[in-house]
C-alpha cells in the first residue's frame, strides 16, 4: 500500500590481493624515509557497522509504524457534531484511551473505549491471535509487513524471522479478546449503504445492552483503523465518537457529541465503501445486560424462569438482540412444536404396530385400517397456552416439549386448555425425570410415571423395577407387592 522501502545494499569491500608470499614469491621490504600517515579513526564506523544486524528490525520496526499511522494520512472526510475536547471528555466522566505515539493498537483502544474501562491489554489480543491463527502470529501478531531480507514462503502471510510484527490485530482476534475479557461480543452485519435499511439502525434502536460499534476503515491507499462510537448513557439519542489518534490534520478533532440523525449521516457517507466492504461497523453487546433485556421481554409475555444458559443460547441464535431472541422463543418455536406435534400424531411404535397385526392374527389390510382408525382418533391439544408451558417447561427445546405433550396425552387423554397447563405444570418434574430415566421413550415413560402414582415411588426406583421386569406393568406391580 505504498509503504515498500528500497535499500541500497551496501558496497562490496574492495578485493585484496593475496600476499606475494602467499603466491611463492620472495616478499619485497619497501622503506620510506617519511612516516606514514596515521590510519583514520573508523572505530565508529565498525560499532555501527556491527550494530546493524542486531538493530535493524527494531528500526524498521519504528520507521513503519511511524509512517502507517501519520495522522496526515488518516484524516477523516465527514467530520460531525460537536468536537469533544480531552477536558471535555474528563469532565463528563467518559473514559478515553488515546493510542500510543507510533503504535498500532487502535483495535484494543477503541475496545477500551466502548467498555469505558481498559479491560483489555495487548497479551490478550496476541494470545487470541494464537488461538485463531497459530501459523500468522507466530511473531506475535496477525499483519506482518516483509521488511529487507524477508523471503516470502509458498504459503500467504508467512515470512523469515526478519518481518516487522505491525501490533494491528486481525478483527477476528478482537472478537476472540472481547468475548473471553470484556464480556462482549461483536456482530457480523452485511454492510448497506443507507442506514435506514441496514441493520446497524435496529441494533442503534435497541436496549441498553448495546455498548456501541466498532468501527473498522480498510479502504485502499489508507492506514486500516479502527475508531469507536459509543452510546450516550447520560443524554437520551446521543452518540460519542471516540478515536483514539485524537486529532487528525488541521487540528481536526476527532473525537465527536453526535445526534442519532448525525450518526444516520456519518453511516451514510460511506456508501459507496459500504457497498465495497471497505467500512464495516460491528455492534458490540454486552452479553449480561442482553440476558436480563432477554428475561424483561419474556416476563411481560407472561414467560418466567428463562435460564441463562438458554437466554444465551437463543441471544447467540438471534445475533444478540433480545427482541429477536424472544421472537424466536415465543412465536417460531412455538409454531416449530406445534408442526411437531403433528408429526408425533402420525406416528406408530414397533410395539402398536405388533399389537394391531396381532389383534388381526397377522393380517396387514385389516390391521393397518385398524392403525389409520387409531391415528384418525388421536388428539393432542396444540392450544397456544399449552405449547407455551410445554415449551418453558422444557427450556424452550421443541423437541424434549414434544414428547412431553405426547406423554401428558397418554396419562390425561382430552383434558380442557386450561386443565392441561395445569396438569403440566405441577407434573413437569415426573414427566420430565421419566423422559430422562428411558431416553425419551414416551412408552416406557407412561409406564415409569403409571408406576410412580400407584406405588408412590421415585422415578429412579420406578424405572428400575420395570427394567428389571422387562417393563411389563403387571409383573412389576406384584414384585413390590411381593417386596412389600
């Protein structure tokens, strides 16, 4: 990107002939009657000569990254709002994190700056790297820069020992760091050129839990930089941008109070970039603000007790936006249970399927006209309620809710609505232990939870004696009568 260097190699010393002694000839004594001039002192010359080796990555080190962050070379186009000064920040009590003179670590900077704390440090961005990418950053970081003497390999990125480690981290590495030490994570977004239908509006539009973006500037013939906007916690539809190069040229501040229209405009004039994939904007949410916004929104619709385990696990689906999160959890699965409670309506067992060729001594028309009665007659309650409870009751897996519909139909055929959320509910933890205890097998469930109420025995012993019993009911009823 313009940053290569020449270097002229150095001259060649000139060549000595060897000695006429060398060479079998009998050596001539020359003797001057002046003295001959002293040697020059050229023991300066020798130290720095034999300094080069041992300074010459350092140096090229500086040189580049001295010149791929020059703010003349990174002034920003589309300056809005009001300039913040760094008395005006400190006033106000916002956290800056400003960039070391000739470093390269804007990504770590502009993390800081949207968490308002300097969580993260430059180990754990290289030890990200390492994780990510061990064959990249094995000097340390993910852009390495050939510098003299360096041999490129077959492979892309990699180079000999003599690269300059630039310290700008790879986005996926700021991913990793701000995951594992901010509690945070960064969203993937298709870039669009209007922010009214890009998503970047619905994450500016959302909750709390959004932290702010990540801005990412890669466009061509400029230094690649990251620079932060965050949310305005004391001021309703305010934004701060905050860049940790501070100034840029002109003494153009950089660091911005912007109004959410100010922030539609500053999108926008990157359109054309945007269309390129030369800016990209990532949100950044905090995980645990996004779980209780996750857990408020399901508690006003009536749903209770979401586990974080499954809060985060719908969150991540959802790309962590709670509205969309609770979407999933209320409508889609809802609407997945109820399709798979259809498909459960249709279904017949090895154990049916034996019986009715045995109640038709093995005729196959008429025992399938028996099965077709049979599944013609079933009904299993789809009831926006109960699949609800089901769903809750089952951690909001459609698949384990399933079974647990079809399970409380065995025990309860044809309840009311409302009785059937009550029977689910005060028997959850039996159907469950008993769906656990026979591998989801709703047939020896029934049987488990049967034996259960009429023994009053625990699921664990329940399961055992019909285990034991080759889970015939009759025989297991008399061995605890026996036992008794």
């Amino acid at each position: 990107a313009g940053l290569a260097h020449e270097f002229t190699p150095a001259p060649a010393p000139p060549v000595v002939p060897a000695s006429p002694g060398a060479m079998g000839m009998t050596p001539i004594k020359l003797e001057f009657a002046a003295e001959a001039p002293e040697a020059p002192d050229n023991e300066p010359l020798v130290r720095a000569s034999a300094s080069v080796d041992s300074t010459f990555e350092a140096a090229t080190q500086a040189a580049l990254a001295a010149s791929l962050y020059d703010a003349n070379l990174t002034g920003p186009e589309h300056e809005c709002g009001e300039p913040l000064p760094a008395e005006d920040l400190a006033a106000s009590g916002i956290f800056f994190e400003a960039q070391a003179p000739g470093s390269q670590t804007c990504g770590m900077n502009a993390l800081n700056n949207i968490m308002q704390a300097p969580k993260l440090q430059v180990d754990h961005l290289v030890q990200a790297e390492r994780r990510i990418s061990p064959e990249r950053s094995a000097y340390g970081g993910d852009f390495i820069l050939a510098t003299t003497g360096a041999t490129p390999t077959k492979q892309p990125f990699e180079f000999d020992t003599r690269c300059a480690v630039t310290e700008f981290f790879d986005v996926e590495a700021l991913k990793v760091a701000a995951s594992e030490h901010c509690g945070a994570e960064l969203v993937e977004l298709e870039p669009k050129p209007k922010f009214s239908e890009s998503d970047v509006a619905t994450y500016a539009g959302s909750g709390q839990s959004l932290a702010g973006f990540l801005v990412y500037d890669r466009r061509p013939g400029r230094p690649m930089h990251f620079y932060a906007i965050v949310r305005d916690v004391s001021r309703e539809g305010y934004w701060i941008k905050l860049d940790s190069l501070q100034s840029g040229p002109s003494n153009i501040q950089r660091n911005r109070l912007i109004t959410t229209q100010e922030l539609e405009q500053l999108h926008d004039s990157f359109a054309d970039d945007f269309s390129h994939w030369l800016i990209r904007w990532y949100p950044v949410v905090r995980r645990d603000c996004a779980v209780s916004e996750l857990q408020r929104v399901m508690s006003k619709h009536g749903s209770n007790g979401i586990c974080k385990e499954v809060a985060l696990g719908a969150l991540k689906e959802a790309k962590w936006l709670a509205s969309d999160a609770a979407h999933d959890l209320l409508i889609n699965r809802c609407a997945q249970l109820e399709k798979e409670v259809l498909v459960a309506q249709m279904l017949v067992s090895e154990e049916q399927a034996r019986a009715a060729l045995d109640a038709t001594e093995w005729d196959r028309q008429a025992a399938v006209k028996n099965l077709s009665r049979d599944l013609l007659e079933r009904h299993l309650d789809t009831d926006t309620s109960v699949l609800q409870t089901a769903l809750a009751l089952a951690n909001y897996d459609v698949g384990r809710a399933c079974k647990m519909l079809i399970l409380s139909s065995r025990l309860l055929p044809g309840p009311t609505p409302e009785y059937h959320v009550e029977f689910l509910t005060k028997s959850a933890t039996k159907l469950l232990s008993s769906l656990t205890l026979t591998e989801g097998n709703v047939c020896l469930s029934a049987a488990v939870v049967t034996l259960m109420d009429s023994a009053k025995l625990e699921a664990r012993a329940a399961a055992e004696v019909l285990a034991v019993c080759g889970w015939e009911m009759g025989l297991a009823e008399k061995v605890l009568q026996v036992q008794k």
